[in-house]
C-alpha cells in the first residue's frame, strides 16, 4: 500500500513538472515572438492632380465646384491608403497640401489614417514628415510652371513664381518637396498627378518610382480622365506595388551647398526680397541665395514668395 502511495506521489509530482515545463516553454515563445516591425508612410496630398479636376475653380472654396472636387480628392487618398494598410503599413499620416491646406473631408478620410491640416506650417506641404517614416508618397500633384500639356501647371504659387531652380535644376513642388524627405532619409516611392506630371517624376525622382496616371492632359483646362473605378483601383494597386518593393528606393538628396534661384513675374516682386540680406540679385526678376542646410534654404524661399506676395 505504502510503495501504491510513492508511485502515485511521483507520477504526480512527474504530472506538475511537465506542465510548469509546458507553461515556461509557451512563455518563452510568448516572449520571443517577434512584434510588428513598424512601417509608416507618410502622404502629402495636392489638388490640381486629382482625378476629375481640370480648372483652378475646382480647387477654390468660392467655387460650387470645390465640394465636389474635395470628395475626389478624399477618395483618391482613401484609395491609396486602403492599399498602404493591406500592404502592412501601421501608421499613415496624410497631410493636406493645396492652397489653405484645409480641402480634405476630414470626416470621410479613411479613419485608420492621420490628417494634417490647415496653414502655415513651417514645412508647408510636407509638415509632418521626419525620420521616422519608411516611406513618402504623393497624390494629386501637378507639374512645373510652363508645362505643356498639363493641367494648372504652376510653381508653388502661380501669380507670383515663373520658375525655381536648385543646384542649377529647374524644380516642379514633387522635386522640391522630395528632397526634403530626401533630407529626413525617407524614399519617395509612389507619385499620382497627370501624365506629364508623372513623366517629370520619374525624371527626378527615378525610374523606379511608381507612378499612377489619372488623367492626361489636352490643355491647361482640359483633360480625359481616365475611367474612375479604374482609377481608383490603379491607385490601391500603386500603393500595394510600391511598399512591396520599399528595398529598391532611395531618397532623393541633394548636395550641399543649396544653390536656390528665384525668378518672379515682375521685378517688383523680385525687389521686396532684398529686405533679406542674405538674397542676392542677379537679374531683375531674379534673386539667388545659398544655404548648407537644405531645409533653413526651403523656409528661406518660402518667406521670399510670401513676401512676393503681398508686394
């Protein structure tokens, strides 16, 4: 009966040393399980890109146009977005970029996605982006000023800016604006916008860069657009097919010193800089100014066409 006992005792005690074995083996692996590597995109998002617009009063609040226009734009963006997430992003942020920077239907954005807007913002069209992000894309982007075919070719600000060269290259905002994520390290993968605004980035930016043509255009004013369920599922694609091959992306970086040259419309304009002592004349529409950081040079030419402006 006693050595019953013992036998039973020891099974037992075998029975609780396998299952403290079993729980510290599950804790282990509980343990050891790799997280979410975190993949955030960041989206800047301009207007006269976007599906379905061909004239400045699509773009403007004063218009009736404009309601309609910004529910293109939020579903050009949604479109994107959705194939950022089912492509494994886990964090978006989008920043609202054309004109006062607040068009986007905050409440139809995609609410798994961070919106950005309103103005000023100290980087403007890229306010947000840092570091952190793995990724940069642009939706509804325009060419330079002076395109043709394109629709509302312009340069940042359209009654003021004729062009804008640095280190001696002649920028639409998409080259612009990508070399400052270039500045933070971060690769701009994918870019949506009219045909020649697709070409013009492709020529900067890259060849691999993936680009989604919405529309292409016949004049300033006029465009076919391309079929819109199309359309929207081209953009979905786009984003899946460019955070897939995050690997063969670089960042667009310029090299110091940043040469910045500014011709304005009229020489008034141009007159109203030399407040700045910095900014150099160097023709009578034209200013230039140098600066070995590329994002002091960025603000630098914003305050100059905000100046120009109000002149």
């Amino acid at each position: 009966m006693k050595r019953f006992r013992l036998i039973t005792a020891t099974a037992f005690l075998s029975f609780l040393m396998i299952i403290s074995l079993a729980a510290s083996g599950q804790a282990q692996g509980k343990s050891t399980s790799p997280a979410k590597k975190p993949l955030k995109v960041f989206i800047s998002v301009d207007m006269e890109g976007i599906w379905g617009v061909v004239h400045g009063n699509q773009c403007s609040s004063d218009s009736p146009e404009y309601q309609q226009a910004r529910r293109w734009m939020v579903e050009d963006t949604n479109a994107v977005v959705a194939g950022l997430f089912e492509s494994g992003a886990t964090e978006v942020v989008v920043n609202d970029s054309h004109g006062s920077m607040r068009n986007i239907i905050a409440s139809e954005l995609d609410p798994r996605a961070r919106l950005i807007s309103g103005s000023p913002k100290p980087l403007s069209m890229m306010e947000g982006i840092d570091p952190s992000f793995q990724s940069c894309i642009f939706i509804g982007y325009h060419a330079r000023a002076g395109s043709a075919p394109a629709i509302l070719d312009h340069t940042i600000s359209g009654s003021v800016i004729y062009s804008i060269k640095i280190n001696s290259l002649e920028m639409p905002e998409l080259g612009i604006n990508g070399a400052i994520a270039g500045y933070y390290h971060v690769p701009v993968v994918m870019l949506t916008g009219d045909t020649e605004t697709c070409r013009q980035a492709k020529e900067i930016l890259g060849n691999d860069l993936v680009t989604v043509p919405v529309k292409e255009a016949v004049s300033r004013f006029a465009a076919r657009n391309f079929p819109r369920e199309k359309v929207l599922a081209d953009l979905k694609e786009g984003a899946r097919k460019a955070i897939s091959s995050l690997d063969k992306f670089e960042p667009y970086e310029l090299k110091p010193p940043y040469q910045f040259e500014v011709n304005f419309h009229n020489s008034q304009q141009a007159e109203i800089g030399l407040l700045i002592p910095e900014v150099k004349r160097v023709a009578p529409r034209t200013l230039f100014f140098s600066s070995q950081d590329y994002v002091e040079g960025f603000k630098l030419l914003r305050a100059l066409i905000s100046l120009a402006s109000g002149s």
